[in-house]
C-alpha cells in the first residue's frame, strides 16, 4: 500500500493563511465601527444635509488613498518590523495565555486610519448650503423719488447744528439737493425691515436703485448723487412717477409707497402725472408728495466774486402744489410743504406713521462651514491612537 507523505511546513502554512484572513476580517470590522462611532457626532449635528454638502477643497480627498496605508502599517504591516528571536519551537508560548492586551495590538492603526479619514475631509472643508434661515419681518415696499432739475440748486438754509457737516460742501450755503440726500439718509438709517429703492429725474427718469434691504449701498448712492448727473433742465414727473410705480408692480407687500420730493411743476416727460397716479391705483401704491419751496424767490449761486466767495442771486422757480394735492389724493397718500430742513424731515418721517405694516419674508442662504464636526472626532480618534499606544497596549522590549 502506498503512503503519502505531508510536508511538515504545509499545515502551519495553511493555518496563518487562514489566521491572517480572518484578522483581515476582524480589522474591517472594527474599522468601520470606528468609523461609524466617528460619524456619529457628525450626524447628529446636521443630520441627512451631509448628503447635499459641497466641498470647497475636494483635491483634498485623493489625501483619503492615505487611509489603507496608514490602516496596513500600523496593523499587519507593523508585524514585519517588531524584533524577532530565533527559537526551536514556538509551540509552548502558543498553548499559554496572551491577554486581553495582546488581542487589542491593531486598534491604535485602526485608530489612527480612522483620524486620517476624519481630518482629510476636515481639510476639504464641507460647506452646507442648504438650511436657509428665512424670517417675517415687519415691513413695507418704498420708493425715494427725487428730483435733479436745477431747480435743486436753491438756497435752503437750516441751522449748522441740524446738519452734520459732510452734509454741506465747505464754505457754501446748503442747497435744496444738499437738505433732501440728508433728510433721504438719515430716512434710510432709521429704516429696520423696509425694502427702499430710489428713482431720480430731471428731464428723464432714471432707477439708481430697486427696493432692497442693503441700507449701507443705498447711503453710498445717495450721498454721490449730484445735480450734474443727469439732464436737469426740465422736470418729468409723471415719467419718475410711473417708473417708480413700475418697480413696485411685483412688490409681495401689502402696502406699497412711493415718496416723491419735488421743487418744481411738471413741464416734460412721456407719461402725464395723473396718468402715472392712476396706475399707482392699479398696483395698489400710495403716493406721498412733498412739495420743497413755496414758489418764492430764492438764493442760487451764481459763480464766485473777485476774492473766490460764492455770489448769489434771487431767482424764482414754478411750483404746482395742485398737481402734487391731485396725486396723493387719487392714489390715497398725504401732500406736505417742507420751506426748510426741519420740516422736511419731519415730512419724510409722518410718511411711515400713515402706513400699516405688513409681513413678507427675508430669506438669506446661509454658507455653513462643517469642518469643525468633522476635525473634532479626528482629534478625538489621535488622541485615542496616543493613549493606547502608550498605556494600553503591552510593548517589546
């Protein structure tokens, strides 16, 4: 009968293979419980929006092909460098007892790939973008409308401690120009939840700025208006009106204003006044006008003398209080007279005390920034690497 013979080093071979298969196993395991105790933290803060996150730095996440090597070298690769001593036999140190320690020898490599993961996508800096924060806010749609005629060039003295002094150019009496881009400023500051556009005219209407909530770009623009920036040799005020109006035909608010602050009598322009009242009728907008000057003569500079002091003459400007009382009563509003800065602010302000407000919703997207749940559980996941590096775990020599 023929026997078959057995290499002696075939069956230990087998069983490493077999030990080392299911250490594989094992480690898989266990990394992506780490893994999973990792993200927790993550996950509970923001929840399902990590699906929808986008990455400002997602080069960062080829840094991820790092995880398998640091996951390999500090487990089984780590093997092939710890010290050796030639022995006969190792079949007696194989029978005994290892400890709990021994068996936890691969959990600072898991830990330590597990960190990697964490802190790569950390460095990739996951941005969310969808959790909006929408707010009712108290408010209502107005239009700023002024007029640049060179009207606006009178005289209109008001005390120097009832304006500040960027207000009036040095050495020069304030004029109807300088006294309402005050009054539309201080106006604008005060405003909380009130979207504001503005409308100039002269000769044509022209928008500087559709209702917004940006306060600070309305104030920039305001204060760089001058008379030289539009034609302003003649005064169309049903062509401001009706551009105004225009701007609020899409309004969501309930209540909608146009203020319109004027020195002079329509004499210009495609549309006529009562025309443009009546489609601020239509869009349900009240027009308020404020009428600046009674007619009288004023000051108006007129170049400057020998020794370089501005020179004034008196001139006198039409006004039409009728057209601006016809406006404001068709479209339901108030007319004012403002003869000086005081009234014309207070005049701008009783404005708002004849409006209701109304509700509408201010929605601003938010660009969250998420790193920090994710470098968090990366520093937590190196120091557990340390510690169990350092106490845990039994070392040689």
């Amino acid at each position: 009968m023929k026997k078959t013979s057995i290499s002696p080093s075939s069956t230990p071979k087998k069983q490493q293979g077999r030990r080392t298969a299911i250490r594989v196993l094992i480690l898989l395991a266990l990394l992506i419980a780490v893994m999973a105790l990792a993200f927790a933290y993550p996950l509970a803060m923001r929840g399902w929006n990590w699906l929808h996150v986008t990455w400002r730095h997602p080069w960062a996440l080829l840094l991820l092909l790092l995880a398998p090597i640091v996951l390999w070298r500090g487990t089984l690769g780590e093997d092939n460098r710890l010290p050796r001593m030639r022995m006969g036999t190792l079949h007696p140190f194989l029978q005994g007892p290892q400890g709990w320690r021994a068996r936890l020898k691969d959990l600072p490599g898991i830990f330590r790939a597990a960190a990697i993961t964490m802190l790569v996508m950390a460095l990739a800096q996951p941005i969310s973008m969808m959790r909006p924060e929408s707010t009712d806010e108290l408010g209502i749609d107005i239009v700023l409308v002024l007029d640049l005629s060179g009207s606006m060039r009178a005289v209109m003295d008001a005390p120097a401690s009832e304006l500040p002094r960027r207000a009036v150019p040095k050495g020069l009496r304030p004029t109807r120009l300088d006294i309402a881009k005050y009054v539309m400023q201080d106006f604008i500051s005060l405003r909380k939840t009130d979207r504001i556009g503005v409308v100039v005219f002269g000769k044509s209407a022209y928008v500087l700025s559709p209702p917004t909530l940006d306060y600070q770009l309305l104030d920039t623009l305001v204060g760089k208006m001058t008379l030289d920036l539009i034609d302003g040799t003649a005064t169309a005020i049903g062509d401001a009106l009706g551009v105004a109006v225009a701007r609020l035909r899409r309004s969501d608010a309930r209540s909608k204003a146009v203020v319109l602050l004027t020195d002079g009598d329509s004499n210009a322009g495609a549309i006529a006044p009562q025309y443009a009242a009546h489609l601020a009728t239509v869009v349900g907008c009240r027009v308020y006008t404020i009428q600046i000057g009674n007619g009288d003569d004023v000051d108006v500079q007129d170049g400057v003398d020998l020794f370089g002091h501005p020179r004034y003459v008196q001139r006198r400007f039409p006004v039409n209080p009728e057209l601006l009382h016809e406006i404001a009563k068709t479209t339901g509003g108030e007319a004012y007279v403002a003869t000086d800065a005081k009234a014309l602010r207070e005049s701008m302000h009783d404005v708002l005390d004849n409006l209701e407000k109304t509700r509408f919703e201010a929605s601003q997207a938010t660009y969250e920034d998420l790193f920090v749940l994710l470098l968090l559980p990366g520093v937590w996941l190196v120091a557990l690497d340390a510690l169990s590096r350092a106490w845990m775990l039994r070392r040689f020599p």
